[in-house]
C-alpha cells in the first residue's frame, strides 16, 4: 500500500578513465579514476589532456603514442 513512499534502487553506473595501448580496452595498461557518468570521464579527459570533443574516435581520445578511454564499469 504505501509501496510509492519507497525509493526504487538503481543500478548507478560507473565509469573509468583508462590508458590503452590502442583504441581497444583490451591493450588497457592503466587507470585514472571512477567517475560517476559518462559526461564527467569525458570532461576529465578534455580538460587534463586539453582535447577538444572533435579530437573524440568512438570512446578514446589519442595522446601521443596511446588512447585514454572512457570504460563503462557497471
């Protein structure tokens, strides 16, 4: 009866800022943090290695030699 007073869980999310050899998580050989939506890993990426949004290849940005990928954790 009083079921609407109850907050519904969801299943938050998560994301990581990640160095990769490639354009391929699987070449992944570090981390840089958890962050809480896609927006924020994103805008941690542009503004620490100043990136522009065009700069953008699926979910990597290329800094010199290697990919810094936003990965989806949960």
């Amino acid at each position: 009866m009083f079921n609407f007073f109850k907050k519904e869980e969801k299943a938050k999310e998560k994301y990581k800022v990640v160095f990769c050899d490639t354009n391929d998580l699987a070449t992944k050989f570090g981390e840089y943090g958890t962050y809480e939506t896609y927006e924020t890993a994103d805008h941690v990426i542009r503004m620490a290695w100043n990136k522009k949004r065009e700069d953008k290849i699926n979910d990597g940005y290329q800094v010199d030699d290697a990919w810094i990928i936003i990965e989806k954790i949960s």
